[in-house]
C-alpha cells in the first residue's frame, strides 16, 4: 500500500479488513491521495475509509452466482454429448450404455443405472449402469423400491442415494 501510494500519489478501492474491538472483521476500502509540498516532499495523506459489509456480500453472491452458471454450463455439455450419443444408438443397450456413461461425472453421481420395463413379465431389468448403482436382481414393478415406483408412475426420477434406491 505505502510504495503504490508513493509511487502513484494515490490509492484508490484498495480493500482491507479492519479488526474491530470486539474481533470481528469489518470488511472495508481506502481511498488515499498523497499531498506534496512544492518541492514535491510528502506532506500530507488524505485517506478515505468505506464500509464494504454490503459490497463484500454483494461480491460473495456474484462468486457463487459465476459458480453455478459455470456448472451449469458443464451439465449442458454433458447432455449435448448425450444427445449426440443417442442419435448414434441403434439398440436399447447403446442407448442405456450413452446415459450411463454421461451423468455421473457432469452431475456428481456416485452411480449411475438405467432400468427398462418388461411389460410381459412385469418386471424392472438392470440395462446398464456402473458397478456401484447396478443391481444384478430383476425388480417387481410392485415393489416398493424408488426405483419400482418411478417405473408405475412412468416419469423420469433422479434417485439421490442407494439407500433411497433399497
């Protein structure tokens, strides 16, 4: 602070926390303009103190508002990719094998599976998924297994855990 301020004669929005008396840290910006005298000795420091508490959650927010826009846009490519490799899937095990291989890094899943229905049998059939998430077992569409209840309702479910899954 005190060479660019020498250097340049002044500061401007250079951001400091202030620890107050209590210990509590007072987010705040200094404004200083350096005076010479006319043969150009320092003479006087002019120094303007802000409280930044709302300008600092301001910036907080916009942070965390370019964090979720930026992993946003990862997921988008994800699906991009994943739309491109279904349009290249000619059976139900590439199209199963195109979702499974996608999601789980883009989305943070520690597993993945897809289920397909057979009406004939009534049953839940593991078509693809990772190690973690598959389950090797065919499942009633009775049963009372998320999984089970996502398929009778016949929409698309994002199960957050294996347990919820059981």
């Amino acid at each position: 602070y005190a060479p660019l301020l020498s250097m340049q004669d002044g500061v401007h929005e250079i951001a400091f926390d202030v620890m107050c008396a209590d210990g509590r840290r007072l987010p705040t910006l200094v404004n200083s303009v350096l005076g010479r005298d006319p043969a150009g000795l320092p003479r006087v420091i002019r120094t303007t103190v802000f409280n930044a508490t709302e300008r600092r959650g301001y910036e907080l927010e916009l942070l965390a508002a370019r964090r979720a826009a930026e992993s946003s846009e990862r997921r988008v490519r994800v699906l991009q990719q994943i739309v491109a490799d279904l349009s290249a899937a000619a059976t139900e095990a590439e199209v199963a094998e195109a979702v499974v291989r996608g999601p789980g890094a883009a989305f943070g899943a520690a597993g993945c599976s897809i289920w397909l229905v057979d009406e004939d049998r009534d049953l839940l059939v593991a078509a693809a998924g990772t190690a973690d998430a598959l389950g090797h077992d065919d499942i009633p569409r009775s049963s009372s297994r998320a999984v089970a209840e996502v398929a009778r309702r016949g929409d698309l479910h994002v199960i957050g855990s294996l347990e919820e899954a059981k």
